[in-house]
C-alpha cells in the first residue's frame, strides 16, 4: 500500500484510471489536486478530478454512497461551462446554441443515450486559490450551503457524476469590477445521472482541453 500511495503522490501527468485507485482517505494527498494554478495553463482534467472528489467525501460522510465517474458526464458538464463563459450566460439553459440548449440536448450531444440528469452550476470570480483542490473545495462547499444545489449533491436516485470547471478571463456578465482584479471568472458545472447507469455512445462534443 506504502509503495502504491508513493506512486500516486509522485504522478505529473492525469490519468482517468485514478478515478478507480484513488479514494476518500487518500485522494487529499494526491499531488496534482496539492498542485498551484497556472492561469496560463489550466489542467482542467485535474481540476474536473478535484470536484468529483471533494463532492463524494461529503456523500461519504452524510453516510451516502459515493457516485461513480461517468466520462461523458464530465464531457456534457465541461463544454456546458465553457459555454457560459465564452457565450456570457448563466444559466441551465444554453439560449445561445439551440443544439445544446436543454440538459439533455446536452447530453446526447455528449453521446449520453438514456439522460436522466440533474445539474448544478456554479460562478466564482475575484478571487485567487493556491491549488486545484483548493478551488474544488471552494466551489463544492458553496453548492452545500444552498439547499437546491445541496439536494442534488445528496440524492439517493444519483448514481453517476460528472464534472466540468472553465476559466474565463475577461468580463463577464458586465461585471468589471471582479475582471480588474485579475482573477476572471471560474465557470462549473455538476452533471448528475439518476436511477440507471448511463448507456453511451462516441461522444460528438468538444473533448477536454489541458
């Protein structure tokens, strides 16, 4: 086990399959999630990683069972936040692309068959974190503090997650006063998948950009 955490903590580079071999007692330790923002170049897999966990520790310690990472979920959930930023919107509904306009508009595109999704969006600007985990953490506690964002988060129908973060440099949503900070705007989306496990297909979206 000793030699297994030390090849974890000594990895430079995301790997999907650490979705499987990380886990609650460890996943805080993993240097990626320890690891400072580049504004300049953004692991957006590590940050999506990031958001995954800390969600599921806080299932894990309501007693809740821990959802399983569903790839295009994170995909519908990532181009849904880079959408909002890029089109200036925040909402659940994309009025600026009639193809990805619904959730579940979303979802097909993503190659999701069977959507049944609940979403969570999330906008936080002006302010500077010192790491990956450390923003997920940030983002995740505000969803909790608010009971319709908190409801999806505890549902005992979800049984997948998916999740999306986008940076957005610039002003957005008129709002100027949190651009002259430097910061920009830091644009998430949750996907969720209730009652069945998703049947997909070759996604037709964007894919996650590093």
């Amino acid at each position: 086990m000793l030699g297994f955490c030390s090849t974890l903590s000594a990895q430079r580079k995301w790997d999907d399959k650490y979705y499987k071999e990380l886990n609650d007692n460890d996943f805080r330790s993993f240097k990626l999630f320890k690891a400072p923002i580049d504004l300049d170049k953004i692991n957006y897999k590590v940050l999506n990683a990031a958001l995954f966990f800390v969600t599921n520790e806080a299932r894990i310690e309501k007693g809740m069972k821990p959802l399983d990472y569903q790839p295009n979920l994170e995909i519908m959930a990532w181009n849904h936040s880079v959408e909002m930023g890029e089109e200036d919107f925040f909402d659940h509904i994309n009025k600026s692309d009639k193809k990805r306009r619904t959730p579940e508009e979303r979802a097909a595109l993503a190659g999701i068959t069977n959507p049944s999704i609940s979403e969570n969006i999330s906008a936080v600007g002006g302010v500077y974190f010192g790491s990956y985990l450390a923003l997920a953490d940030h983002i995740v506690d505000k969803w909790i503090d608010s009971p319709p964002h908190a409801k999806a988060i505890f549902s005992e129908k979800a049984i997948q997650l998916g999740c999306g973060a986008y940076y957005y440099k610039g002003v957005w949503q008129g709002n100027k006063a949190i651009w002259k900070q430097g910061d920009g705007f830091w644009l998430a989306t949750q996907n969720f998948q209730s009652f069945a496990e998703i049947v997909s297909e070759k996604s037709k979206d964007k894919d996650i950009k590093n």
